[in-house]
C-alpha cells in the first residue's frame, strides 16, 4: 500500500534535514526533522536522512546543481510533488554499499530513498538521482560553464568548483581569474529569454501519431513532462497571441502540434492539414527541428559561446559509411549524401564493391566536402566491406546510408537531435514510408516512432564510432549485417532509439528478374497504415 | 472525347458551369413527354415550355401520345406552345418507359430532356440542365421539383409570360424524397456510387449518346423503369448533377404515402433482378439476371485441374451472385476422331464439359462488354480463393468508393477488381495516348477519379490452387440405415459439439421411439464412419 505525501515525514530517521522547492508541501513537520527552503542556509549538521522534496522533474533538475552542502547521510531521498514515473538510480561505485532502495509512485507523485550501510554523500547521490529522470541526454556545462542567468542552465550540472568563462549580469569590468588566465566575460540577456529548456524532460519521445481529441486551448504554467503528457492525446494546442513564450517552446520541442500563433519561423499548418495524421506530423517535425535548436540547453550553451566568443564543446562530427555494389546507383547515392545540410562536419566514406568510383563524378556532386574513397574488390564479404569504411573513417558519429534509398536534407540533421536528446546508444528511422519499384506504389507503414527499443532501418544507423569499434565493427557476414549489429550493441547493453522516418524512404525493387517474394509483406493488413499510387514521399524528404 | 474536364466519382461540384443567362447554347435539346390522358394538364406544361430563356430554335418538343383509343391532337390543346412541338404515336407496347423510348427514338436533339405530362417548369429550367451538357458529355441532370395542388393555376389560362408558377408562391407543397438524399450528401457531391440510386422523378436530361450507349429505357419495366436506367448510366460512368437550379412543380400533391409501399414490393423484384447496385434487395444463394461480379479467366494453354480448381473455388464462394467468364478458343475443339487421352484440345474440353450444367459459367473467345458492377480478372489459374475472399474483396471496394483493387500474389501475378463505372468514365476522359480498351493502361486515371489500392494475396484469402482444400460433399455409399436411428444421426448435433438439452432431446426421441434396450453410449461429436458401420453391423 503506497503511503499518501502526508506520512512521508513520519517515516524518516531523524535527525532528518527536508530541503523543500516551492511547490512541494509535505504537512506538519514532526519532532526530529529541520525543514529548509533550496536557497536558504543549511544548519551545519550530521544528518541521518536528506530529503530533497521538489514540484516536479524539471525541479529536481534545476535543484541539485545549486544544492549547498549537506554531508553524508544514511538514508538520502527524494520527493516530487508530481512525476511521470518512479524516481530510480544507477548506483555508482565510490558510494557505500546500498542497503534498501525503495521507489513508490504516491498520489502521482515520487518518493525514492535509498538506505547505505554507511553514509554516502547526500549532494552526489541526489544529483544521480536527478541524472536519471527524464532520457538520458548528455548534461553538463557541454564546456563551457555560465553563471548569474536568471533562468536556470545547469541541469544536474554541479558547478561549484569550475569558474564561470561567462557571467550574465556582471561588470565589464571583472578582474583576471588565475583558472582561467584571463577575466570571464560579461554578458547582458538581451530582453525576455524563454530558454534554455531541458531537453532531456522536453522531447518528442511519446509523440502520439494518432489522437483522441481535437484541438485543445494552450495549457498554463511552466512546460514540465506532465503538461505535455496531458496534451499527447490531443490533435493539436491553439496558441493564442499573448501566450507564455517558454510554455509554446516546451510544448514545440516536444513535437506538440501547434496551431493558432504557433511558434515563430515555422509556417502555419494548414486546417486541413492537420486532419491527415502524415502533416500533422510533418509539421511536429518542423516544430522540434525549430525548437530544439533554439532552446535547448545544448542549443543555448552554444548561442552563449558564440556571443561571447568562446569555444564550447563541438556538436560531433559525422562519417557516412555508403557501400555500394552498383556503379549505375553512384551518382543517385552521391546526390542523397550532397543534400544533407545542419551538420557543421561532414565526411563520406564511400566503399565502392567491384568497381572504382570515378573521383570527377564524386567531386562534382560533392563539391568540397571531405570524402574517402575505398574501392574494394568484388569477393569482399558485405559485413568486411562495412569494417575496412569504418576503419577508413574519422568522424566522432557513424550513420550507414544505402545506395538506392531516398534521404531529405535534414536526415543527419534530424538523427544527430535524436542521438542528442534520448541519450541512445544507437539511433535510426523506422522505414516508415516504402517505395514498392516494381508495382510502382508507396506505402506508409504501421508502427510506432520516437521510442526506445525497437527495430531501425538498416539504411539509417548512427552511433558513435567508438561504440561500434568496442562491439567488434560490423561482422563479417554476407548479408543482414545491420540486424547482426543491432544484436551486438543490444547484447552489449546498448539503448536503441526510434526517431520518425519521414525525411526517409526505402527502396524496395527487384533485383535482375527474380521477383521479391518479400514484397507481399508491405501490403498487408498489419503492415499499412496508408498507401499511394506512384512516388508519393512526405513532405519532408523536399523531393523535386 | 478526350478532352473533357474529369470528375472525380460524383463530385461534379469541380465543373465550371456557368450562371444563368451569362452563356452561349449551342447544342439542341428535345423535351419528351411521355402522355396518357394528359389533355387537362398538357397546355399549361407547353405553355411553360414556350416561355423557356433557352433558344427556341434548339428546342422542340416531342409528346409521345401512349392512348392509343384516345389519340390526342395538338390542335385540342389551347394556349402557347414552343413552335417546334410535335406528337408522335405509341404503336407498339405501352408505358411510361416504352412511351419515353419512343420519344427518344423520334427525337433529332443531341439532348433528351424529360418530362411528365404533369409538370409545370420555371422559365430557366432548360438552359439550367442543358448547362452540364456543354461541360461534359456523361452527366445526367436532376432537377428540383415541388408538388403542389394545381387548382390555384387551373383557374388561369395558360400564359407564356414565364410567370405561372408565381401562383403557387405561398401554396402548400411537399418535396420529393429524393431531397433528403441530396441535403444528406451535398446534392450527390458526396453520394459517390450512390448517386444512381436517386434517378428517380420526372426531369432530368442526358446526351443522346449516353442514352443510346446505355442501352434506352427498358420498355418492358411497367414502374421502376428510372432506377433501372439510372443504374445502367451510372455503369457507362455518368455523372448525376443535382441541380436546384432547374426548377419544376408537379401539379398534384404527391401520393407517397398511399400506394407507396405497393409500389416498393412491385418495383423489388424486376429491379432487384437487373439492378445489382441494390444489394440489400438481393438475397444469398441464388442469380439474378445482372450479376453482382464478374469473373474473367482466360483458360488458354493453361492444366485443366488448375482451372478446375480455380474456378470450383470461385463457384464455392459465400457471395454466390457472381458469372464467370471463361475465354478461350471453344470454337477450335471440334468432334473429329482422335484419342480422347491424346486430344490436343484436351485441356478446354474437359473445363468446357465440367461447366456444363454451371449456368453461372460462361465461356466466350473474348471478355466483350462488362456483365457486373464489378470484374475480377484472375491473372492465371494458379490462385484461387476461399470462399469468403470475393465478398470480402468486393464489400472492401463498394465501402471505399475506390475503382480499383490490386492483388499481389506471392509470384508476383497480380489479380484485379474493376468498377465498371469507374473504368466506362476513364475510357471517356482519358487522353489520346491511353488506349480505351485496355483497361490496365486507365489504371492511373481511374486512380485518380475513384482511388485505387493495393492487398496482398494471402491476405485477402488466395491459396495455390494446387493445395487448396475443396471440401466433398458427404458420402452416400453404404448398406440400408434403420430410418429413425439414421434420421436422429442427421438431425440435432450430428457432427457439431454436444449440448446438454440436445442430448436430453434425443433421449426423450429414443423413449418414443419405443426403445428399451440399454442406453446408447453417448454421442460423440464427428463420430467416424467406422463406429457407424459397427453399430449398424450389429442389427
């Protein structure tokens, strides 16, 4: 039996210290337990429990990066006024041996504590605890650490004992720090910011293809997990004209369909449009295409550095690996790399199978981009072919492109998002939408998208180069050799991610004159969900 | 002609019709009025026709006069006419459709425009039909009419001024039934297939090669005889124009109520038989004389156990109002003496001869004209269906309005369904370059005026004809069976799972029998043959 928020006090070894956010009312406080506001002074005790009890994820986020110092503790906790789920933890090595950890969900709130055999450090303990709600993003300063923002920028990023290179608010004038050699630079928020958000609570994991209500008024308040959970079922948000910029930010970044005022510098969905669930989600695509790099706290961090013309740490540089056996498909599969813009480095390792690119063809669809040629002879098994390009590549990030399939402009762009903002080890695109050559249709398939664990298109793989090199690279396989390497990175504990396909489109065509028997599976009744005579790719592939 | 605008299903909404008054006529139009006892109303119907905004030199009027014992004269009926009116006599047959038939055949007009000998139309009800029939040449138009008393308009004499209808401004009236139609679907915008089912009611007009390509009114029907041709348009891909811009007043209230339902179980059966649109009125397991679908399968050069099996298994399906169309050269097997077993039209044969008392068989050199509102051409006899696959195939068309479906089987052959009025429409407006007999080469067109869609072939019920399961009936061999016993075997639950009160029923059956030997072991559901033998063995 859960207990209700009431008795939680009850319950703690005292002396007990309650660090409490606004929001987060847990009653009467019993003998034995301190009560502090996040912010005020901390008596400088030992305690026997630390509980931290905060409105919601986005809280517990924003709290531990500016939590004072709080000792050890036996029983460290945490509550959250509101949550989407339990609050869990990876336990890391440097702590105590664990004793207990209890995790409940009560009155659609969270309360976690974890029991030691002997004190661990409250702060550390409880800034995992907050690294692990919401996807697992990469969080931290991203290089480049930033003080006296009045919003907050450093979720679970603890930054006491790092220098600030960028003080907002501050003098021109501010001494030389000896860390830093040289002063930190002093910037001015220009008007009302609504960023940074954080992206790890703000995403479109959870977007709903389908809804259940039409369009619903704005909701009010900060954009948190649970107002956007709230407005999944619904066909889209209107937007009026005086709404809170940063409430519209969270709902965009989160893919929510937006209509009435929208969200600037995305063009307004037609009514129409939004009826037919393939727009409606084109258009949740334009949306976190827009919001993401706008207000993200990556996005932000980067805005910061560049006004104050600092460095901060680079968005990784990508390798597409393109093997290909047809000399007829090159320039096609070349046109689909050229295309592709947002991705700051961009190299092509293009493994040619049997036959020698011909380099004035590659330079003159490619331009000046960085490209590696690796012809390899025609008995070289596929999943080898694979290896020797991911050996030849340089790129931090690996996608495999197929020869013969149809990439929108923003593919790498949009997987790069995706990698970013669900933390995955391994992202791809379902192959969603399928391009039947021989029976010249176009079929949209069923199944889901932004979501963890499912299967991805071979034609789209991205992961980081070392975790490819650290599963043994690609096997050494004629064939399926992108299902061999979803295993290894499965069986080697990796996350999988499925961002949407609708920038994408598998080729399905014959091959010689042996007819695919395979292509009967696309037309059945579990596969479609919709299907179109001739070429018909979403809008965001930008075909012709 | 080629160059037409292209409606998609019925929504004629996209064709630009002009406004009234702002265009030029060019085609000539004649007005048939089919006429028995008509004198009393018939002057203040020209005198309306007289008034007409359309050019009179492409209007003449044609009165078909069905009363033989009463031959009506034009110079009896007083008041304005349009200069071109003629009579022409019913000789043969009676009717309302035969009397419209014959009006048609004596009408020089490039339109046939009805109307009944009781209806008074607005001064701009001509050119408001005859609009649609400069705009394309497959619409047929449906007017707007009121029923009203007409004594009110009696009192006056018949005038030409275009203004009689002004009398009937505050009258009582009633509307017809087809109203509700075209206020539920956007006046046959939105009626799709449908729409043919509401060619009813006395004005409406269509191109005479329409007409004449439909094959003209059935004169044979004595009521329905509208439904029935408004189903054979609708075949040669009409368009069906609700216009309320074409108004009329039927002088007489309408008798709806009274004989109505009469009138529906007269009318049921001669339209159920040639109409197979009106599916609700047709009945499981037995022909009609339209069928519902068609199926082509061409037998040349093909195992005859392969069409047989094929073509058991279309003859076995659930929806049993289908004919199939068996193309080969029938003409080529001839009687000279050869070696049955060395025929060299050996194959064609047999399939001729296991179809010979199948009257839902048809075997013909060529596919010919579209017998169904549907036509399911197998690409081969190495797939046939179970026995739900065509209903299934043929509900999931009528249900998406769609002209086309595609059925990928598993080597790649491809079986089609095609709507016979989505295929009639695309041979009229597609360009030059398609050739209007073959059907596959409209298919983007008829994908683009109905929808298309592709299902694959296990999906939709299509098994290898080579393993597919064809049931045998019950077998009938074996020595004489005790009747009462033999008869208890074939009723209650022989064969399905045993209920308790079925059980208690075949005692209570035994007891009457007069049985007294000890209780019969208990049935088992599917008792094999071999338990019976024994049983019987044992008396």
């Amino acid at each position: 039996m859960l207990p209700d928020a009431g008795s939680i006090l009850a319950d703690l070894a005292a002396p007990a210290l309650v660090l409490t956010g606004p929001g987060a009312d847990l009653g009467p406080v019993p003998e034995g337990v301190t009560c502090a506001g996040l912010g005020d002074q901390v008596p400088d005790e030992s305690w026997a429990t630390v509980l931290l009890a905060v409105a919601d994820e986005a809280a517990l986020r924003v709290a531990v990066s500016a939590l004072p110092g709080l000792g050890r503790a036996k029983h460290v906790a945490c509550y959250l006024a509101s949550a989407t789920g339990p609050v869990t933890t990876v336990l890391r090595p440097e702590w105590p041996p664990l004793a207990g950890l209890v995790a409940e969900t009560p009155d659609g709130g969270a309360h976690t504590r974890l029991t030691f055999r002997r004190p661990a450090p409250a702060g550390p303990v409880l800034v995992e605890l907050a690294r692990h709600s919401g996807t697992p993003v990469a969080t931290g300063n991203h290089g480049l650490v930033v003080t006296g923002a009045p919003v907050p920028v450093d979720p679970t990023a603890v930054t006491e004992e790092v220098p600030a290179a960028v003080v907002f608010g501050g003098r021109a004038d501010l001494p030389e720090h000896p860390v830093l050699g040289r002063a930190p630079v002093a910037l001015h928020l220009r008007g009302e910011p609504v960023g940074p958000l954080d992206e790890a609570l703000l995403n479109p994991v959870g977007f709903r293809r389908d809804w259940g209500r039409g369009p619903v008024p704005l909701p009010a308040g900060e954009p948190t997990p649970e107002l956007v959970a709230a407005v999944r079922d619904a066909q889209a948000v209107v937007v009026p004209d005086d709404a809170d910029a940063r409430t519209v930010a969270g709902l965009a970044m989160a893919g929510v369909p937006l209509v009435g005022a929208g969200y600037p510098g995305v063009d307004p969905i037609d009514p129409a449009d939004l009826e037919d669930p393939l727009r409606r989600e084109e258009h949740s695509v334009r949306l976190r295409r827009a919001a993401l790099r706008e207000h993200s706290h990556l996005a932000w961090r980067h805005q910061v550095a560049r006004r104050a013309g600092l460095r901060a740490a680079a968005y990784p540089s990508v390798s597409v690996l393109l093997p290909t056996r047809r000399p007829e498909q090159l320039a096609f599969a070349l046109d689909q790399v050229a295309r592709q813009r947002g991705v700051a480095e961009l190299e092509l390792v293009l493994a040619t199978h049997g036959f020698d690119a011909d380099p004035g063809l590659v330079r003159e669809r490619l331009g000046a981009r960085s490209v590696t040629l690796l012809p390899l002879p025609a008995d070289t098994v596929f999943g080898d072919v694979l290896r020797a390009a991911t050996d030849a590549a340089a790129g931090d990030v690996v996608v495999k492109m197929d020869d013969d399939d149809w990439y929108g402009p923003d593919v790498l762009a949009d997987l790069l998002l995706a990698k970013h903002y669900s933390g995955a080890d391994l992202v791809g695109m379902p192959a969603e939408l399928v391009y039947l050559e021989p029976i010249r249709t176009t079929v949209r398939r069923r199944g889901p998208s932004e979501s963890f664990g499912a299967v991805v298109a071979g034609g789209t793989m991205t992961l980081d180069r070392a975790l490819l090199r650290a599963v043994g690279g690609f096997r050494s396989v004629p064939r399926h050799v992108d299902a061999r390497l979803l295993e290894d990175v499965r069986a080697a504990g990796g996350s999988v991610y499925r961002t949407q396909g609708l920038g994408y489109v598998l080729r399905r065509t014959t091959h010689g004159h042996t007819w695919d028997t395979g292509l009967g599976y696309f037309l059945t009744r579990q596969s479609v969900a919709a299907q179109w005579r001739g070429f018909r790719p979403s809008r965001l592939l930008e075909a012709g | 002609m080629s160059d037409q605008p292209r409606v998609r299903r019925n929504d004629w909404g996209t064709l630009d019709a002009p406004a009234l008054g702002r265009w030029e006529p060019t085609r000539s139009v004649s007005v048939v009025i089919p006429a028995y006892g008509a004198q009393r109303l018939l002057p203040y119907v020209l005198a309306g026709l007289a008034a007409q905004t359309y050019p009179a030199h492409l209007l003449e009027v044609v009165i078909a006069d069905d009363d033989p014992g009463r031959p009506l004269e034009l110079a009896e009926l007083s008041g304005p006419r349009p200069e071109r009116t003629r009579i022409v006599r019913v000789e043969t047959g009676w009717g309302r459709a035969n009397a419209c038939h014959t009006g048609a055949l004596a009408a020089e007009g490039e339109v046939l425009h009805w109307l009944d000998a009781d209806m008074l139309v607005e001064p701009d009800e001509v050119e408001a039909q005859l609009r649609w029939h400069h705009l394309i040449d497959h619409a047929v138009v449906l007017g707007h009419k009121w029923f009203v008393d007409p004594d009110p308009l009696l009192a006056r004499a018949p005038a030409a001024d275009g203004r009689m209808h002004e009398v009937f401004a505050t009258a009582e009236r009633e509307r017809h039934w087809v109203e509700d139609v075209w206020d539920r679907t956007d006046d046959l915008r939105a009626a799709g297939p449908r729409a043919l089912r509401t060619h009813v009611g006395a004005t409406a007009s269509l191109r005479r090669t329409l007409y004449d390509e439909a094959g003209g009114m059935d004169t044979g029907l004595r009521l329905g005889e509208d439904i029935d041709l408004g189903y054979r348009l609708a075949e040669c891909g009409a368009v069906f124009v609700a216009d309320r811009e074409a108004r009329s007043w039927h002088l007489g209230r309408s008798h709806q109520q009274s004989r109505q339902d009469e009138v529906n179980d007269y009318n049921t059966h001669f339209l159920a038989d040639r109409v197979p649109d009106l599916q609700p009125q047709r009945r499981r397991g037995r022909l009609y004389s339209v069928p519902y679908i068609e199926v082509v399968l061409d037998v040349r050069g093909r195992d005859h156990t392969a069409v047989i099996a094929t073509v058991d298994s279309v003859l076995a399906s659930s929806l049993a109002d289908l004919s199939v169309t068996l193309l080969g050269d029938w003409s080529r097997i001839t009687e000279e003496r050869t070696h049955p077993l060395d025929d060299e039209q050996r194959a064609p044969r047999l399939v001729r001869a296991a179809y010979a008392g199948e009257p839902r068989v048809v075997l013909a050199e060529s596919p010919g004209r579209r017998r169904g509102q549907f036509r399911l051409v197998l690409p081969n006899a190495d797939w046939a269906p179970t026995p739900e696959t065509l209903g299934t195939l043929v509900l999931h068309l009528e249900r998406t309005h769609h002209g086309l479906r595609q059925v990928l089987m598993a080597d790649g052959s491809v079986a089609r369904v095609e709507r016979t009025a989505a295929y009639a429409r695309a041979a009229k407006v597609a360009g030059p370059e398609v050739d209007p007999d073959d059907p596959e080469g409209l298919d983007d067109l008829v994908d683009e005026l109905f929808g298309s869609w592709w299902v694959e072939g296990a999906d939709a019920g299509f098994e290898p004809s080579a393993t597919i399961r064809r049931p045998r009936l019950r077998g009938t061999a074996g020595p004489a069976q005790d009747p009462a016993e033999s008869w208890r075997e074939l009723g209650g639950t022989g064969g399905a799972p045993q209920q308790p009160g079925a059980k208690q029923a075949r005692r209570k059956a035994g007891r009457k029998a007069g049985r007294k030997g000890p209780e019969e072991p208990p049935e088992r559901p599917g008792r094999s043959g071999i338990g019976s033998l024994l049983r019987r063995g044992r008396r």
